[in-house]
C-alpha cells in the first residue's frame, strides 16, 4: 500500500506539466518579435514592454537602468531569498515539480529587484544538471512568460544550460535595453563567435545597452571594422556620450587616425563630439584619463583648418578653448601626464583663435536659430558664445507654443529687466493657472499633462530677484499638485523677503500650511512663518 502511494506521488511529481498559470503564448518574447522590424531592430527603441507599471506621479527608470545603477545585494533578505531560490532550482532540476516552478516564478517576481542577487545565487548552482529538466524550464521562463523578472532569470539560466539552439532567440531579448546586458552574458557563454555577435547588436539598441556591450567590447580583440565602428559611431548613445566615449577612442586608436595628413569629415565630426564627452566628464573616465588627450586635441584642430564649417564644429573648438582657459591652466599638473605642455598648449591656442573668429558662424548661428530643435539647440549655444541678443527669437517661439516649457525656459533664461511685466502678462493670460492650482499634492509632475506646471516652474524661477511681481503666479505654485511648483514659489517668496508678501499671499501661506502633504516642503513653509 505504502509502495503504491510513493510510486503514484512520484509519477504525479514527475509528470509533465502544461498547466503552469505563468507560462503564456502571450509573452515579452512573443510581444517583442512582433516588433523586430526588417533592419533586425526593434521598430522603436523606446517601446514599452507590456508589464511596464505605468505609474502615475512616479519616477520610471530608463530600460536598463535599475540592473546598470544597483550591484550585489548584500542583505540577510537577500541572502534568503538567495537560499530558497537555490533549494527550488535544485528541486526543478532533479524532479521537475509544478509547485517548485510556481514558488520559484512567484519568488524571483514578488519584487523589481534582479540584479542584486542573480549573481551570487548562479555561483551556488555549480555542477547542477541541465537536462532533462532545468533547460526546458529556463526556456519557459525567458520564452513564456509576461514577467520581465522571470525573463532575466531565463536568460541567465539559458546561459548557464549551454545549449546553442536558444541564441536567435537570445539576440531578439539583446534588442530591448531592458534585457541587453542578461542576453549579451548568455551569448558570451554560448556562441563561439560572440565578439562579432556583440558588436552587430550593439549597433542596434542606443541606450544602456548599447553602453554595456561596447563596454566590455573594449575589453576583447576586435576587427579593424569594429575599431572603426567605435571612433565613428559606437559612441554615441541616447544616456549619455560621456560613458564611452574613453573606451571608445582608446580602442579604436583615435589618436593614430588623427595623425594621417588629412582624414574625412565624418571622423572629423565624431572626434570633436568625442573630445567634448571626455572634456565634460562625468559617469566614466575623461580628459584627465585620456593618455593621448594632447595628440588628439592637438590634430583635431589642425584639421579643423579644412572641416570645421557646422556649428558643432564651433561649438566643438569653443569647448576646447574653454578647456584650455579653464581646466588646463588652473589645474596642469593633473593632465601634464597625457603628453600637455605649455608649448603644445599654447600653439593650440594660437591655431584655434583664427577658426572661433570666422566671420560665417554669425549668419550661420541666425539660420539654426530657425531650425528644428537639435539645429535650434546648437543656434542658442552658438549665440551665447558670440554674444548674439536672441530675445525677439525666443518671444516669438513662446508665443507660438505657450504650453511648451522649454520655450518659458529660454525666454526667462535671455530675458532683460523691460522685459519683466511683459513675461508676467503673457504667463496670466496663457497659462492656466486655475487649472494648474488644483491643490497641494504629493506629486512628481512627470508626463505630458503636467506641461502648464513645467512652464508655471520656469516663470516662478525668474521671479525670484524680482520683488513684488507676479503674486497670482505666486498663489497659482503654492496651491499646485506639484511639489517642485510649491517649492518654487516659497523659494520666490523667501527671496523677496515678507516685507513683499500680500495679505492674500500670506493667506495662502496659512491655508497651506496645515495641509501640505510633503515633510520637507512643510518644514520649509514653517521655517518661513516662523
């Protein structure tokens, strides 16, 4: 009797299930094939997955963000989780039980939290048998379900199962930012040749992902091709050129392709977005890390003679000019050790001055001012350089676009004194300002219905100096929803003084008071009635 009860128990633990409630033929995968259009790539590189929260009022992280920002998770939680993890896998590995696959999914989906523990617990799995059962599962996992947590898990179980067959399947994961970095380490432990496989999908996704692959391709032997690909394209991305553009130039041998008598416009162009990304700094190595930083400063103005013609261009040298004015002169000593010295320094300079002072980027600054945004971007920054007045430029696009936020932003940002009350007239009549002083909430102000309170924030900053003006622009951003917009004005307010306060200023101020729902904006509201 007792043989007969453990031999049907173990069939039913055994038996195949189909019935799992997580697997689906409606799955990430599924949904992210259908969007693989005739080029290999997504159809758009910013497409939402379909388990994307759509949180209103909350910070959403880029695609690959969260796993790019947080490492190993050291916590007794962690550790937990880590253990029950394991014991399950090894339960679905010798036995393949439908309770243990269900707590494992509904495990590793309870929270957003991947990366931190993906890691450590792949480490305890050595010597785990893939087959008959763990590689069906992990397939499961990266190719049925709707979980974007479960499809990493996947993916790095596929990883570890080495079985080849699963890699067009992988390289479609590898094109949403998302799953990039999961996908581009299961290639790695899969294909055999995963250095060219990596560079072809790192030419299709733009953001993190583009910024994990090239990263480690900096580490392996590439091509001559790909060291080309690096120097003209690989490092640009839509995060932040400042993450590769080190690796990018170091590995693509920048500097000896600058050396050549003449070189094309395109590298020429590349060069100088590269040279601003190491000038600027920031996330990853810069100026200061770039052994080759004087050569290629020093030869990308030597060609500038024949290329610099854009406004990039120009703004390109005037960087590098700054960087000489400021950085290089302040602080030598930092940067001596990348080949700079007073002499290459200062023949730079000479070389540079005649090309800033051309007489077309004037004309050629008024007609970007016309243009499109990026054209329009480059026209203000070229503008600020040569001491162009812009105002009628920038007035005009307000009044065509009111509810546009950065239009606010650049007429405040270029406004002159006369130009106050017009700025405050326009703002009452266009703004909605009673639709904007909805009541005090504890929100964020993210997404395209907030775009009145955007451009309410600008004004509010620009009335900071000016004492007195503005207070229905001041009563409208201390009842907004938005917490920036109430921070906003009680900065105008402490700034001004209370001998400038209204009685209908201060009234809103006591109304306020009592109701606001953020600690830090409270404290401020009664440090200022105090």
């Amino acid at each position: 009797m007792f043989h007969w009860i453990e031999k049907l128990w173990t069939n039913s633990r055994n038996r195949p299930d189909e019935s799992v409630d997580w697997k689906t033929e409606n799955s990430l995968f599924q949904f992210l094939s259908q969007h693989v259009n005739a080029e290999g790539k997504l159809a758009s590189p910013y497409i939402d997955l379909p388990d994307e929260k759509q949180k209103e009022n909350s910070i959403r992280f880029a695609p690959g963000l969260r796993d790019a920002l947080f490492g190993e998770d050291d916590s007794n939680d962690a550790k937990l989780r880590i253990k029950k993890l394991t014991k399950l896998l090894k339960t679905i590995a010798k036995h393949d039980t439908c309770t243990a696959k269900s707590e494992f999914y509904a495990e590793i989906t309870s929270t957003d939290a991947v990366v931190g523990i993906i890691d450590t617990l792949f480490a305890k799995l050595q010597g785990l048998p893939v087959l008959p059962y763990l590689f069906p599962f992990a397939k499961d996992l990266a190719l049925k379900s709707q979980h974007r947590n479960a499809v990493k898990f996947g993916i790095a179980l596929l990883g570890r199962c080495q079985d080849r067959s699963i890699l067009d399947e992988l390289k479609i994961f590898g094109l949403h930012d998302e799953f990039t970095v999961f996908a581009m380490i299961a290639i790695m432990q899969l294909s055999d040749g995963y250095v060219h496989d990596l560079w072809e999908l790192a030419k299709k996704v733009d953001g993190w992902g583009r910024i994990q692959i090239v990263t480690r391709l900096a580490d392996e032997e590439l091509t001559e091709e790909m060291r080309d690909w690096l120097v003209y394209d690989g490092y640009k991305n839509c995060i932040m050129h400042g993450y590769l553009a080190h690796p990018c130039a170091v590995q693509g041998r920048l500097h000896l392709r600058l050396a050549a008598g003449t070189i094309d416009y395109g590298l020429f162009q590349s060069t100088g977005e590269i040279i601003e990304a190491l000038i600027e700094g920031g996330p990853a190595e810069d100026m200061s890390d770039y052994e080759h930083a004087a050569t290629v400063v020093a030869n990308y103005i030597r060609h500038a003679k024949i290329h610099a013609s854009e406004l990039s261009d120009f703004l390109a040298l005037h960087q590098i000019n700054d960087f000489f004015m400021e950085e290089l002169e302040s602080d030598f000593s930092k940067h001596e050790k990348n080949g700079w010295t007073k002499d290459i320094i200062e023949t730079c300079k000479q070389n540079i001055s005649p090309l800033l002072a051309k007489e077309d980027w004037q004309a050629k600054t008024m007609v970007a001012l016309e243009g499109e945004e990026i054209l329009y971007w480059q026209g203000k920054a070229a503008a600020q350089k040569l001491g162009i007045d812009i105002w009628e430029i920038v007035w005009k696009k307000l009044m065509a676009n009111p509810l546009e936020d950065m239009r606010w932003y650049d007429v405040t940002a270029n406004a002159k004194e006369h130009h106050v009350d017009q700025i405050i007239d326009f703002a009452l009549k266009t703004l909605p300002l009673d639709e904007i002083a909805s009541g005090p909430k504890d929100f964020l102000g993210f997404g395209k219905g907030y775009k009145p309170h955007l451009c309410l924030g600008w004004v509010l900053n620009f009335l900071e100096n000016k004492p007195g003006k503005g207070e229905k622009l001041i009563l409208a951003g201390l009842w907004s929803p938005v917490v920036q917009q109430r921070n906003a004005a009680l900065n105008v307010l402490e700034q001004w003084g209370k001998e400038y306060w209204t009685p209908a200023i201060k009234q809103r101020l006591g109304d306020l008071q009592p109701i606001e729902p953020n600690e830090q904006t409270k404290e401020t509201i009664d440090k200022l009635l105090q």
